[in-house]
C-alpha cells in the first residue's frame, strides 16, 4: 500500500505539469489519446451588481463540461470559482473570468470574461416589527430593520409618555399615553440615509396593582472584562408600578448581581462555568418571578490550516462557526467549508479558486481533561462513515486513515464522498493551542475531487498519530475568535 500511494503521488505532480503525459487524465497506460475536440464558453445575460451586495454569474460550456470562475479584479470584486456568486469590494468595473480546462475528449476551452459594473445603491428602508404590548412603569422591546442590513437606532417621539435605548430598542414606559418610537439609519459609504418611520405603542394603565412580570429575552455571554459575564433581558411588565431594578441570580445557588437597566454585568469566575443565570424584577409592591435560568453560551468563528507540501500554494483549510456553552463546557453547531487543495490555481487562499466542501453535521465530540479542552468534529454528510473500516476501527477516527492508508469507505465499492474536520476548542477558546494540542488536529477529504484513486486526502501529525497525511499534510495552526 505505501508503495502505491508514492505512485499515486508522483503521478499527480507529473501530470500537475502536463496532461500530455502517458496515465494522466485517467485514462491510464491503455487509455485512448486525448481527442483535444474544440469548446468555448458563453456567458448569460450580466445580472445587476451593486456596492456592497452580491450577484450570480452563469456561464456554460458548448461540451457540457462544468465551468470554473475567477475574477480578473480582485480588489473591485471577488468570485466563489464553483458557484459564480459575485461580490462587489468597491465601485468600478468587476471582471469576471470562465474557464473550462477540457478533459480527454476536449481540449481547454479560451477564457471568456464577463464585466459587472459595481453600481452604487443608495435607497434603503425601514420597517418596524409587530408593536409589542406596554403597561405604565414597564418595559417592552420594539424591533426594526433596515433593506440594506445596516442596523438601525431609536428614539422617542414622545418623551414624557416613554424613553428607548437607542441600539437595543429597549422602551421604558413613564406615563399612560401614545408612545412614539422612531427608527433611523444614518446610511454608510454604500448607502443613503433611510427615510425615518415611526411606530405607536399605547400605553396602558392597569386596573390594579401588583409586582412585576417575568422579564422576557433573557440571554447571557461573557464580557470584555475577565471573569465577567454580561446577562441582558428583553420587555418585563411592570405589574403598574414603575420597575425599580433588576436581580441576576444563579442555579445553583452563590451568584448574585443588580442592576436598574438591560445588561447587566455579573462578576463570576471562569465565565460561569457550572452556573446558569436568571432575573428578576422588582417595583414598589415587591419582586415578581424569576426568569427560566439560561446557560451563558457566546458564538465563534475558527480557522485551521494544514500544510499541504505537495499542492503550494494551496492548503488544506477548515473555516467555521460553532456555539460554546460555558456553564455546561460543551461545543455545538460546528459547520463550517473545508477547502481542497489539490483544485484550484496558483493564488493563494483568500484569493484562492478551490473547491470547497460544505460541512453541516457534527457529528462527533469528547471531553479531554488532560489537555484542558473539547474535541470536536463536522462531517460533510449526515454519517461519520469516511474511511475503509477496519476490524477494530470505528471508520472515521485519524488513527483509521493511517491504519487502513485513508481509503475511503466502501473501496472498491461507490464512495459516498464524506469529509470532516477535528478541531479542540480549549476550555479558555481563544487561547492559543500547546504543541500537544495542535498535533490532535486532523481532517479526510474523501470526495472525488479530493483524492488520488481511492485514497482520501487526510491531514495528520507524526507526533500525533504516527504518520502525517496522505499527500503529506500537516496541521499547521487553528485560531479561534469572538464572532
């Protein structure tokens, strides 16, 4: 097996050169010669692109042949090389390129260019969501978008019936009355002004008296500060009495803040690991319910990087997102693309011209105490079947691909063209990863585009696993942000 992989390998570097060499192709030894039969591209009709936005370009090939895209000017625009989607960086002209690189019945198609002038969009709008409901002394929250996804701000138009927190939409109410509340966006280099819209809330004055209302919306993330966690909160009814403050208290039992007004900044060691929030309101007549306790959760975005020697300067790359619960220790929703560096061009990613594979299902994730952290897996389909299993693997562990020479699962039967990434989200996330950490890192790419043969592409440490990948890959870096 390892003498077939060098094989493998050095055939792809030589035919990386020239498709003009005996076995390229896929034909093999025995094949037939490439019949180099003529095709061109044509593009549809130039859709509308504006500053800021995004438009889809088609374009075909006279052989039926898929059609890869690129921009001429990256700097006014940008291009996904697979799908076409455009997006405008800057005013001026957006070119872009289609290419078909021919297979063994036709030869490579000439590049045919399509310009997208970047248009400049300045009418956007408002709208104003479903008025929410607001009694004397409450507080309900008004919601607002803008066309241009810009964010919008508040104001009151009736100052002494309520008040609003500009950003938040956040309304107080302060006497009984028509409540006012105007929403504006100021507009950007891309945008003009929107015209302001408004909306009335009626105020009412309750029949009786009583405490307040569960307070509504209540979320809780990590502060700016160490060791602080900042908990906000939506509309609370008032009970007709004017809300005095807040209480922020914690399951289990130990954790306690107060404020007056949504968030509120809560002191709690390691971002309140083991400990769920609540709050609750209080007025003249007393404290009403708490809140259902919520778990203090915070989104980020990771990136990891696999050298990949043999395919420079093109990388094996995994971008995604996932959700970290601080109060349980545990890591959900990881999805995220996974780039293939055996495709595209001699840029670099960003600027790259790749293909990227679309994982959706995590699918696989475990806690480490040793290294202080959580692994955690997304796999390109709904299974974690990628590799060929052996009598005592599990089929998509690294350890697999290195034991069984990363087939993929079913060889020599159809493949189903799995794909993941392991990444380790460390129990403080943005810390940087330890040697010991970084060398657990690995992804398989067993898609057809990605593979030599029946052998996936796969990215692991020596130090980790006893072999680096399969094309020599190796994990060279994970960094995780605050999104």
């Amino acid at each position: 097996m390892q003498f077939d992989l060098l094989v493998r390998k050095a055939l792809f570097i030589a035919c990386a050169g020239s498709l003009a060499l005996q076995g390229c192709g896929g034909g093999g030894d025995d094949g037939p010669a490439i019949e180099a039969n003529t095709q061109t591209i044509r593009f549809d009709a130039a859709p509308v692109l504006n500053k800021g936005g995004t438009a889809t370009v088609v374009a075909v090939a006279s052989s039926g042949l898929p059609v890869r895209y690129g921009s001429a000017t990256p700097g006014v625009c940008s291009v996904d090389a697979g799908s076409g989607l455009v997006t405008s960086l800057t005013l001026g002209n957006c070119v872009v390129s289609a290419n078909q690189a021919g297979n063994s019945r036709y030869a490579q198609a000439p590049e045919a260019t399509l310009t997208l002038p970047v248009a400049f969009s300045p009418v956007q709008s408002i709208t104003f969501g479903a008025a929410p409901s607001l009694s004397l002394g409450g507080t309900a929250v008004v919601s607002a978008s803008a066309t241009s996804g810009l964010p919008v701000s508040f104001s009151s138009q009736s100052a002494g019936v309520c008040s609003v927190v500009p950003d938040s939409g956040v309304v107080t109410a302060l006497l009984a009355g028509n409540c006012v509340i105007a929403a504006n966006q100021a507009g950007d280099a891309n945008y003009h002004a929107a015209a302001q819209v408004t909306q009335s809330i009626v105020v009412s004055a309750p029949v009786s008296v009583r405490v307040p209302g569960v307070p509504g919306g209540v979320t809780a993330a990590p502060g700016t500060v160490a060791d602080s966690v900042l908990v906000s909160f939506g509309g609370t009814d008032s009970g007709g009495s004017p809300i005095t403050g807040y209480t922020v208290t914690s399951v289990p039992a130990g954790i306690t803040a107060s404020g007056t007004a949504s968030p509120i900044a809560v002191a709690c060691p390691n971002n309140c690991r083991g400990y769920a929030l609540s709050v609750a309101a209080q007025n003249a007549v007393g404290t009403g319910s708490a809140s259902a306790p919520v778990p203090v959760t915070t989104a980020y975005q990771v990136v990891e990087t696999f050298y990949e020697p043999d395919t420079q300067p093109n990388n094996s790359i995994f971008i995604g997102t996932f959700t970290f619960n601080f109060t349980a220790g545990t890591v959900s929703d990881l999805k995220g693309i996974l780039s293939e560096s055996m495709t595209g061009g001699s840029t670099g990613y960003p600027g790259d011209s790749m293909k990227w594979l679309t994982l959706d299902y995590q699918l696989v994730s475990w806690r480490d105490a040793a290294l202080g952290g959580t692994f955690v897996a997304s796999f390109r389909n709904n299974t974690t079947n990628t590799f060929l299993r052996s009598a005592t693997g599990d089929g998509w562990s690294p350890q697999q691909g290195v034991t069984v020479g990363g087939r993929y699962y079913g060889s020599p039967g159809a493949n189903p063209g799995n794909a993941y990434a392991l990444i380790f989200v460390p129990d403080d996330p943005t810390a940087t990863l330890t040697p010991a950490q970084l060398a657990l890192l690995a992804y398989a790419d067993c898609a057809p585009g990605g593979m030599m043969g029946d052998t996936c592409m796969t990215g692991t440490a020596f130090s980790g696993y006893g072999s680096d990948g399969t094309m020599g890959g190796v994990p060279r870096s994970q960094l995780i942000t605050r999104k």
